[in-house]
C-alpha cells in the first residue's frame, strides 16, 4: 500500500481516482458548511425581526409619551403668555378673556398681543387647547370635549 496526501492507495488504486473521492469530500465538507452557514442566517434574521417588532411597539409608545409631553409644555406656555398679557393690560388673569370667549378667540389675541408667533397646534392628534374660565387656565382637551 502506498500512502499519498493522507489517503491509501489501495492496490490497483491511481491518483485519479483518489482526487476524484477527494473531490467528493470536499462537496460534501462545503454542502455542510453551506447548510450550516444558511441556519445561523435563518437565525440571525429571525431574531432581527423580533428585535425590529419590539422596537417598533416600542417607538409608539414614547412617540405618544413625546406628543404628551409637548401639549403639556405649550399648555405651560399658554399660561404664562396669558399671565404676561393680564399684566400688559392691567388686568387679573381671570378678566383677560371674555368668558364667552371660546375656541381659537383668546389664542387669537395672544397672537395679536405679540406674545405668540401663531396659534399653537397641539401634537395629539384629535385634541385641541381650550381656555377654560372657571379654571382660569388653558387645557388641551380631546375634540368634541368643551
């Protein structure tokens, strides 16, 4: 017997022969490396798209938390733009807008007072600010809801 790169020639047996079965190994060592290398993809990207599902809940979620957080700021804003008014006309805040006075009316006059750029649009949607007199302060308030 005569031993050529790790393999035995058996007798009879030539180098054709002997690449020709080292071929096949070698295919065969690929097609489970291929198999393998296609799992751990299949893998990989199954827990990429559990990742990008929980992200994605995840966002909503503080994007409605940030839209909150926003109406609530200019709520405080609208509050104290309507204070700084009061003291320009000398009034109370209580007496600045007339108590009949609904909807974009009193953001309309803080806007011509100067103390606004434009009337402010809330960031929830379906919601507007509403100046509520009893209160003596602005709320941002679901529509259809006074």
């Amino acid at each position: 017997m005569k031993v050529s790169h790790g393999y035995i020639l058996a007798a009879g047996g030539s180098a054709p022969e002997v690449k020709a079965v080292k071929s096949q190994q070698l295919q065969r060592g690929w097609m489970y490396r291929h198999r393998h290398v296609q799992m751990e993809l299949l893998l990989v990207l199954a827990i990429i798209v559990v990742l990008t599902g929980i992200s994605a809940i995840t966002y909503a979620r503080v994007a409605e938390r940030v839209r909150q957080t926003a109406d609530s700021i200019n709520v405080r804003v609208l509050n104290d733009m309507t204070t700084s008014l009061a003291l320009m006309e000398g009034t109370s805040k209580d007496r600045v807008f007339d108590p009949e006075a609904a909807g974009q009316e009193p953001m309309q006059r803080l806007v011509e007072a100067g103390l606004l750029g434009e009337a402010i649009e809330p960031q929830q949607p379906e919601h507007h600010y509403h100046w509520v007199p009893e209160e003596v302060r602005w709320r941002v308030v679901p529509n259809g809801e006074p």
